[in-house]
C-alpha cells in the first residue's frame, strides 16, 4: 500500500479537489468552474473558513510547499507508528 | 496531484479500513485530503503561515491518536471542529483571546447534511420562492445572482458595486435567512 499513497491527495468523489481548489485560488479557472467552487463554498463552512484562510497566503507557491512539507512529515510518521507497532506484535 | 487510487473510497469506508486492521496508513491518505483545507482553516484563524502549518501538523498529531481512541461518524464534521478548537486554544495561549472568536468558533458536532431527506428538500423548494421575497434587498440580489442566475463572486461584485467581502456576507446571512424563514413555514403547515 505504501507505494501508491504518493498517488492519492485527491479528493473523495464529493470532495472538492485539491488541485482545482489551487487552480480556483490563482485564479486559473473558467468562470463556470470557479462558479461551482463557489456554490460548494455557500454549503461548506470547512470550505469557505479554508478559503478565506488560504485567499490570506501571500505566496500560492509557498503555500503549496507547506502542504507538500505537512504530508511528508505525515507520511513519515505513520511509517514509523506502524513500525513500533510491528516490534510491539 | 491528481491520484486515482483511492478516489472512489469515502472518508467514511477509508475510516471503517482503519477501525478492521488499525493500520496507521488509512489515516494517511485521509487526512492528506484535508491537509489544504485545514491549513486555510488554521491561516483563517491564526493569520500567520508558519503558526498555520505547525498548527495543522498538530491537528493530524492529535487526530491520529484521537482516532484510535473511538469511532467518528462523520469524519469532515468532527476534522473541522477539531481543527478549529485546536486554533482557539492556541489563541488562548497567545492571549489573543476574545468574546466574539468564542462565539463563533467553537460549532457543537452537528448530524450530518446527509441525514436530509430527498423528500423534504423537494418540498422546501417549493418554500423558498417564497421565502426569497422577504429577505432584504441587498441578500435577495446577490442571492438571486447567485444561485439562480450562476454569477461569480467577482461579477457579482461588478454588478451590484458591493465589494467581494459584502458579496460573500450577503449570501452567507441570506442563506442562513432563507433556511430560518423555511423552517418556520414548514412548522406552521
């Protein structure tokens, strides 16, 4: 399974998707696209909060090697939880 | 970015995977999809970018042992108010503390939006043509804009003059209005 993780970060099917969330902040989406994100906003208050957050980064790229920085670091953690829990069995 | 693996798994089967083997891993690609989101939620609250991103990292910490603790239904709910207590309390920390964050910060876990029947939200619509009309004006243009006629924010914005903040509260007060003025019609029937 450890393989394929990298793969992921997407979104589940009802989810709004990570990349297009970016896309939607650099303002690098169609008018109806950034309509959809936006009418996903008015259902979702974990959205919008994280919008309003997000729209405050002042660099889209820093803020994309944050979350590239905090899956890693998740990564590795779990990686070795799993170990010790290995050696405990 | 755009994995395919696990995308047509739910939060909620990816969480059932954990709770059969407690194989940390399931967490992993959980949690991954709310790492954005929750470092807007943290940046919204803390308003400095490294606070928010050590900020989130603690979220997942607490999180993962949290998990292995007792079983969570809904997991976006529960992640969200986690994620936005977590922020509280670093305020209280930093003495930054105020009445109104309290206010509106701290959500009690609601049943989740799913719980509502197809049946009864046909019945609402019916309502809210009605309820439309009663809101004030600003909230009825830009909800009227907004949903029925599929502007953006930005045109919105363009259109009435308000600015793209007046844009966003209108349609969040007219919202909650429309639902608020529903319910009380469909009690009185």
């Amino acid at each position: 399974m450890s393989d394929s993780l990298k793969d992921i970060l997407g979104s589940s099917n009802k989810d709004i998707d990570n990349q297009k969330l970016m896309d939607y902040l650099s303002h690098r989406l169609s008018k109806q696209d950034s309509h959809d994100i936006e009418k996903m906003m008015a259902d979702d208050d974990l959205l919008n909060d994280a919008v309003e957050g997000l729209e405050q980064f002042k660099s889209k790229k820093d803020m994309a090697e944050y979350v590239e920085q905090l899956n890693n670091h998740l990564q590795k953690k779990i990686i070795k939880k799993n170990q010790r829990k290995k050696k405990e069995n | 970015m755009n994995g395919i693996k696990y995308n047509h798994i739910s939060d909620t089967e990816l969480l059932e995977h954990f709770y059969i083997d407690h194989n940390n891993e399931w967490l992993g690609v959980l949690l991954q999809r709310y790492t954005l989101l929750l470092l807007g939620v943290c940046m919204k609250y803390l308003k400095n970018e490294e606070q928010a991103k050590d900020c989130v990292q603690q979220i997942f910490e607490k999180t993962i042992k949290e998990l292995q603790k007792y079983k969570v239904d809904y997991f976006k709910s529960w992640i969200y108010m986690v994620a936005k207590n977590h922020c509280l309390m670093q305020l209280r920390e930093k003495g930054k503390y105020t009445t109104e964050l309290n206010e509106n910060i701290i959500v009690p876990l609601e049943d989740a939006p799913e719980k509502n029947s197809f049946i009864q939200k046909d019945k609402q619509l019916d309502n809210v043509a009605v309820a439309l009309q009663q809101l004030n004006k600003e909230q009825q243009q830009c909800v009227t804009l907004f949903f029925l006629e599929k502007k953006s924010y930005q045109e919105i914005a363009s259109i009435t003059g308000y600015s793209i903040l007046q844009v966003k509260s209108h349609l969040q007060n007219g919202k909650r209005n429309l639902k608020l003025l529903i319910e009380k019609m469909s009690k009185e029937k």
